[in-house]
C-alpha cells in the first residue's frame, strides 16, 4: 500500500518556514513507530527540514529533488516524478511505503495512495503551505478516526481515511 501520514491544523495547514507547525510527541511516536522498516518518500524541502538534513533511521529514504546536481547521501535520488514513481513502485513490492511530505509531494502521490494517516490538531497553526482538504473529495472516505486526545498541551486526533478509486502506477 501506498499511504500518506502527516499532522495537519484545523486549516488544513502542514508547515511554515520549511517546519512543521506544532511539537507534538506523541505523534511523532506514532509517525516513528509506523514507518520504521519501511520506505519512505519525499521531497526535497522536508529532507532539508530534519535535524542535519540527515535521511530517517531505520528506513528507505527515497528523495525528489529537480536539480539532477543536488545527491544526498544514505536516499536513494531521484529527479523526475517519473522515476519517483517508479522506486515507489518497486519499493511496494515488499512492503508498505509512505509518503512523508511535504505539501508539493502529498499533493501530487495523493491519486496514487490507498490510505492517509492524518493526525487532525485541533488548533489552528498560522501555517503557510497546506494540505488537500479530503473532505471535500468524494472518493476519500474516513476509515476510522479515534477519540480526541493531548498530545502534550494540543488537542489531536488520529484518523485514517482511505482513497475508494486509487490510481495505479503504470
Ligand atoms: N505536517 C506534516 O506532517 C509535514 C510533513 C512533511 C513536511 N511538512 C512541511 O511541508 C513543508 C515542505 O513542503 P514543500 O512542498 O515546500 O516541499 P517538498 O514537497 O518537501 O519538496 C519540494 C521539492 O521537491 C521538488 N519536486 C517536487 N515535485 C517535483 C517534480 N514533479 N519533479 C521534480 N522535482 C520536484 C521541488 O523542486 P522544485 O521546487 O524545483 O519544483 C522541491 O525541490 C515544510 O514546511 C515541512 O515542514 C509537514
């Protein structure tokens, strides 16, 4: 499967000044234990927004970033959303991959991903670049969402939303 996983406001909204827009542990716990032994994709920016720019432990990093120049160590590089796709697809012959960000990202894999793993913050976080409002796209259905709960002093709640018409990669 193909599944997107990210924390967005009550706008919708993911991140400002190439960061996220809350801290919030026990999401991050969740994020961590979730995609550990599997890969993860992304774009370039949110490569560039982890401590030292480093890859994620533990997992598959495969990275899109347009400027053939720019190779990062311990990802695997890719510059056209063509090969993306296509290390996406090989990856999912072993196991789950995730889409970890950011907005330019979630936006393009989102016909292609089975399932988004949303963790809703009940706040509103000024943010600057935003998600895709799901429920306002018929075919993504909420699977399942558990009660609201803190995480630290904000109020979140986990979700999962599944996409009824995936896109398959040719
Ligand atoms: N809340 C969350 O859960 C969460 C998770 C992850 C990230 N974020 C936030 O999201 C923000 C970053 O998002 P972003 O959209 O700016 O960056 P991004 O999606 O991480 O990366 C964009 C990069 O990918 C390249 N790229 C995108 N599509 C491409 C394509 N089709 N072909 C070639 N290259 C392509 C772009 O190149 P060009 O610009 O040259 O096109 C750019 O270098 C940050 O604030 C981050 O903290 C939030």
């Amino acid at each position: 499967m193909i599944i997107e996983i990210l924390n967005c406001d009550s706008e919708w909204g993911i991140g400002r000044k190439n960061g996220l827009l809350f801290r919030l542990p026990l999401d991050m716990k969740f994020f961590r234990e979730t995609t550990t032994g599997h890969t993860v994709c992304m774009g370039e920016n949110t490569l560039l927004s982890f401590p030292g720019s480093k890859p994620l432990r533990d997992r598959t990093n495969i990275v899109l970033s347009a400027d053939p120049t720019h190779e990062y160590e311990g990802v695997v590089n890719v510059h056209t959303f063509e090969d993306f796709l296509c290390e996406i697809k090989k990856a999912g012959e072993h196991g789950d991959v995730f889409v970890i960000g950011g907005a330019s990202i979630y936006r393009q894999m989102l016909p292609y991903s089975d399932k988004v793993y949303l963790t809703k913050v009940h706040k509103n976080g000024n943010a600057e670049v935003f998600y895709t409002n799901l429920d306002e796209l018929p075919e993504f259905v909420i699977e399942s969402e558990q009660p609201p709960q803190m995480d630290g002093d904000i109020e979140i709640q986990f979700m999962t939303y599944r996409n009824t018409a995936p896109k398959k990669i040719q």
